[in-house]
C-alpha cells in the first residue's frame, strides 16, 4: 500500500470535525466529490478483519492482551488485542466454529462446531491439544468451569456435556431441554450450570451430581445465552423475543427484563464488576445496560449486519462485538458515544442507479421507497412514496426526467424526477413486478415479471401495449436494444428471449445456461447480449446468429450488469468484466483502446485498474453504480448510507493514466490474470 493511498484514505474517512481531517483535507487532490463521514469520532476503536466468513464469537483472553474469533470459515483466529495485528489461525475443524473460550489460566483455547466436536487448543503455540468427541449434533458453545478443570458443551442434541479437560473425557450429561441447547455457563463458584434452549426456557444444572435444579420461564421465543452475574446472584438470558432478562439464581423468578432492541438478542453479558450488562442484537448494535436499574444507557453502532456475540474485557474497559459483516469491534466503554450515521435507509438497499447525466442517483430499498440523491453534494434530494411493498427496481429514462420503479406491489410507477410526484401506475402484472426499463426514445417502458411475462407499456397513456408471453419460469430483467427494436428477457427458465418490439412475436430464445438467468444486456453497438446466471458464467450472444460466442466463469451468480460506454468492459455487481474476452462480431481480434474508469474491487476504489484508495469496512459496497463518465462513483454500504466519489484525472499522478495490462495486451481487473472478473462481495 502506497503512502498516497494510506494517507488519502486517512483523511477521507475521517470524522468532518477532526482535526487531521480540518487541517489537511486540501492535500487530497485527486478526489473531487468526497464521501459524507461522521462528525465526530465514535466510541469504536479497533477493527480486526481476516475472516473470510462471519463472525460468530469474540471473546479476550484473562489477561486482555488476546482477543480470539471463532467464524463459519472453520478457523479460530487470535488477534493483538493491543495493535489489531492476527498472531495466530486455529485450524482443524472441518465445519462452522460457533465459539471460542480462553481458559481461566489463559493457557487454553476451547472451540465449538458443527462439526460435532470440541477442540482445545495451546493458546500460546495455536497447537490442537484435544478432541472431545460425543455429540451426535452441532456444537454450539463451550465454556471453561472457574477452575478449569471442566468444559461444558452445548448442541443441537438437546443436551450439554461435561468434560474433564485434563483427560479429555465425558464426565456428565446434562438431559432434559425438549430442543436445541444454544449455550452453557458455568456460575462464578463453578457449582451450578445455566443452559439457554431454543424451548424458550433457561435451565439450571448442579455441576457436581448433573441433576436439575431450577427452569425459568418467561421468554417467547427461542432464548440464545445465558450469564451469571459476577456475585451468582443473577442469571441474564439473551432471547429471539428481542429481550434480555434477568433471574433470581435463588428463586427463579424473573426480576427485570430489558426492552429496546427491535431485532432478536443473541448474547448478552455481564461488566466484570456486575455494574453493566452488554447485548448484542440482530439489529446490528451492541447496547449497554446499568445493572442495577435495567436503563439503557448507550447503543454502540457501526456493525453493518447481525451482532451475534459481545463481551467485556477483564477491566471492563472494553467490548468486543462479533459480527456477521466479518468483523470483531473494539469498544470503548468509558465513552460509549452513539455513531452517527448520516444519511442512512431505514431499509437495506436493493439497487443503486445514475441518472443519464450523473446529477442524481436513485436508490431503492428492500422496504416501499425510492430515494433520490443530489451527487454534487450528497445529500438526499428526495423520497418516493406511493408502492405498498418492496421496491426491486429503478431506472431514469434517458433523458432523466422520469423514474420507472418495480416493485413486488405487482405495479411500475412513474415519477417526476424534477418535483419526485408520482405521474403514472401502470398495472397489469399479477405477480411481483422484478425490473422495468425505458426505451431509448422514452416513449416505451418494459416490465418483467414473476408472472412469467414482459409487458410493454406507453409512457403517454399509461396503457399497456403488449403482453410478451413465452418464459416457463419468472422473468427477471428486460431490456431495450439500443436502437429499441428488440427486447432481450432474462429468466428462471434458464433462458434469454428475444422479441419485436413493434409486433410483440419471439424473435430468438438464447438456450445454453444450466441454471437461472439473473440479467441480460445489449452491448452498446447491439450486435451483442451478454447474460448472466446462478449457473455462474456469463455468456455472449451472436444476436443475429442466436449462438453463444463465449462462456466466461465468473465464479459467482452474477445477477446486475451494465456495459460501459466504451463497449469494452462490463460492470456487474461481482466486479468488472473485461473487454479481453469480449469478441467483436465484426472479427476483429486487436484490442481496443480502453477507457480508464473508476470502480470497485474487494477493498479498493480502482481507477484505471490500480488501487487508488483503500475503504474502511464501513464505507464497502453492499451495491454500487459508476456513472457513464467513468469518474463518479456511488457506494450504497452495508450500513445503508448512500455516499459518492467522484476522480479527477487530471491530478492523478501519470501511472493511473498508463494502460493496465497482462503480457498478451489484455486489460485485467486487480492483480491476478489469471482471473476475468475481479470478484467484489456485495
């Protein structure tokens, strides 16, 4: 990584109000339309990233100088609790890891998986150390007693086992839950066992006979974890009815219950001094609450999808939160501020779009809406409601005075894109509406359908003016050829149709994908359709011939492409595809001059095809769209903010100007060449 890239990216993404970012902000030349940011810093510290899947636990070890991860990519991973930096990868489980615990010494590491066992490890070599093999199902957390001399397991065999850590030996099995047990602790004098069940109880155990000795029941769905209180005196249960309660160990009965997360509540845990109480929640937030009153009294944002694990350091002066966006959270619980997210959805973002000209953007979202966002600022222009369910779709006619939007309400609407009033609702579909697109002259707008047809609608009238019938499965995009004689439909038939806009009749049926067609796009000069399937290729099509002229495997189910302007690269939602392997019909082998444009691959914004600046795990794509320039960028991120960068070539030093190329002369997307489409998670 280049200083250039470390530095603009430090200054970028800096909170607007710091000082690193006041003072030298000027510096960064090349980036002419920077992203929106917090004002202030939050209470997050660090970030450990290196997980290629989620994360399903988080917890430090007893001298707080480790922090060990335990993800669905098989691995347990210890971290630097101090730098951030990975000091070591546990492997040898051959499925999910759904936890990992330090010993009290710190000496050991116990993990648990789906794939039936509970491994421990040498924390300070990363050697395996035990196998503890019983379970007939997954394993979904292990705990040490105080003493360490016992590990209890929970799993989905209903039942939680006891064993002696020093032979590796099942020494006691805790029957009685009627369904899957989700987690086992042991309280503070090791004498009694608290196990959480998806039968909605929390049940107590006696560590030394096995027998039980207490159920609480409260909850109203599944309940995840369960805690003792430092002094024993309480148990907190973490529950899918969007709760944490706290019990009486003496009693049994329910004595407080924490309300205000809005998603379910996965882990719930205990300050070290018993003063505190952090959740962590479906809801992507870490909230803490004062122990003694049952008051929220801060929610830790940033996550950008489900928490699932939380846990205090041994000071208390931390919190580490799991997540499944891939990444372990450092908190800081003195300051415990509220992030502030600017300009966020209430709803995940489903698409993000340009207008012709580049001066607006349209996002939709999973929930009724459609926004629209002024790309010289930033900031939200406008909200478009009137459809009733999800909007799947949006789309500006070509000269960007109007807005189709597709939604799963069974109807396209036409929006003003000046004044953001509704101007049309065009219904005739009888299933979820998928996409809708304008004709190049406008005059036309094409809809596709769950209910196996396209429809073609006037845009003066609001009448429909042709049903196309044909597709044996649910259609997913239609789109104009460019001179809009011709219609290409992607389907779940596994096919791509052609048909005669004037007359309505199937003109071709593309055969050839083995799985689900996603999208299909004409290439600018409209001798080509490039199509793309869960099958995981892209294929290109010979219009005039209906036969593929090339399979490229991309290695994901791409399902959202676009041609660039220069008709030599595609951009798709899994990264860029490039123009080395897209052959013109005219015979024409030598490649064509490229246009350098900006994009995103993994980590990267690139332009030209080299790494111009790094983004920060907040600020990644769940969607993306550049604009037909090629230097203005829109990043939807997993948090749902909407942010825009724009490059200005002119003051990019000459190696982003100088073409990016293999031995043969093709263009290639990041640094393997092997590789057509640079892969970028979405």
């Amino acid at each position: 990584m280049a200083p250039l890239q470390v530095y603009s990216s430090g200054l970028l993404f800096a909170p607007e109000t710091s000082l690193i970012r006041v003072r030298y902000i000027e510096k960064v030349h090349c980036i002419s339309l920077q992203p929106r940011v917090e004002d202030v810093w939050s209470s997050l510290i660090q970030t450990l990233e290196g997980h290629t899947n989620r994360v399903n636990s988080a917890v430090f070890s007893p001298d707080r100088k480790l922090v060990a991860s335990a993800s669905s990519d098989k691995t347990v991973r210890l971290w630097d609790a101090s730098t951030g930096k990975q000091c070591g990868v546990l492997e040898g489980h051959t499925d999910d890891v759904n936890s990992a615990v330090f010993s009290p010494d710190g000496k050991l590491v116990a993990s648990a998986s789906n794939d039936k066992t509970v491994r421990l490890w040498d924390a300070s070599t990363g050697k395996q150390c035990g196998v503890l093999k019983r379970h007939t199902d997954d394993v979904n957390s292990a705990v040490f007693s105080p003493d360490g001399k016992l590990v209890a397991s929970a799993s989905d065999d209903k039942t939680v086992r006891l064993w002696d850590t020093s032979t590796g030996k099942q020494c006691g099995v805790l029957e009685g839950h009627t369904r899957f047990v989700n987690s086992a602790v042991f309280s503070p004098d090791g004498k009694l066992v608290a196990s959480a069940s998806k039968d909605k109880t929390v049940r107590l155990w006696d560590a030394s006979t096995g027998k039980q000795c207490g159920v609480l029941k409260r909850h109203t769905d599944d309940v995840y974890s369960a805690v003792f209180s430092p002094d024993g005196k309480l148990v907190a249960s973490a529950s899918y009815d969007k709760t944490v309660r706290f019990w009486d160990t003496s009693t049994g009965k329910q004595c407080e219950v924490l309300e205000s997360h809005t998603d379910r509540v996965s882990s719930a845990v205990f300050s070290p001094d018993g003063k505190l109480v952090a959740s962590a929640s479906d809801d992507k937030t870490v909230r803490l609450w004062d122990a003694s009153t049952g008051k929220q009294c801060e929610v830790l944002e940033s996550h950008t999808s489900w928490v699932r694990s939380v846990v205090f350091s041994p000071d208390g002066k931390l919190v580490a939160s799991a997540s499944w966006d891939k990444t372990v959270r450092l908190w800081d619980t003195s300051t415990g501020k509220q992030c502030k997210v600017l300009e966020s959805h209430t709803s995940s973002v489903r698409s993000v779009v340009f207008s012709p000209d580049g001066k607006l953007v349209a996002s939709a979202t999973f929930g009724d809406t459609v926004s629209l966002w002024d790309t010289s600022t930033g900031k939200q222009y406008g909200v478009l409601k009137g459809h009733t369910t999800t909007v799947n779709s949006a789309v500006f006619s070509s000269d960007g005075k109007l807005l189709a939007s597709a939604s799963g309400d069974k109807t396209v609407r036409l929006w003003d894109t000046s004044t953001g009033k509704q101007c049309g609702v065009l219904k005739g579909h009888t299933d979820w509406v998928r996409s809708a697109v304008f004709s190049p002259d406008g005059k036309l707008v094409a809809s596709a359908s769950d209910d196996k047809t396209v429809r073609l609608w006037d845009i003066s009238t609001g009448k429909q003016c042709g049903v196309l019938e044909g597709h044996t499965g649910r259609v997913s995009s239609a789109v104009f050829s460019p001179d809009g004689k011709l219609v290409a439909s992607a389907s779940h038939d596994k096919t791509v149709r052609l048909w005669d806009t004037s007359t309505g009749k199937q003109c071709g049926v593309l055969e050839g994908h083995t799985g689900d067609v996603n999208s299909a796009v004409f290439s600018p000069d409209g001798k080509l359709v490039a199509s793309a399937s869960d099958d995981k290729t892209v294929r290109l099509w010979d219009i005039t011939t209906k036969t593929t002229t090339e399979i490229i495997e991309s290695g994901y189910g791409i399902f959202g492409m676009k041609f660039h302007k220069d008709g030599m690269h595609l951009h798709t939602n899994e990264g860029v595809l490039l123009k080395s392997r897209l052959h013109s019909c005219g015979g024409n082998q030598e490649p064509a001059q490229t246009t350098p444009f900006v994009h995103i691959a993994d980590q990267w914004v690139m332009y030209n095809m080299k790494k111009l600046l790094w983004l920060p795990a907040d600020y990644r794509p769940r969607r993306a769209d550049v604009d037909d320039t090629g230097k203005k960028l829109v990043i939807a991120t997993g948090s749902n903010r909407i942010i825009f960068i724009s490059i200005d070539p002119t003051t990019l030093p000459s190696a982003y100007l100088l073409p990016s190329s293999d031995s043969s002369g093709a263009v290639i997307a990041g640094n393997d060449s092997r590789t057509f489409v640079q892969r970028l998670k979405l």
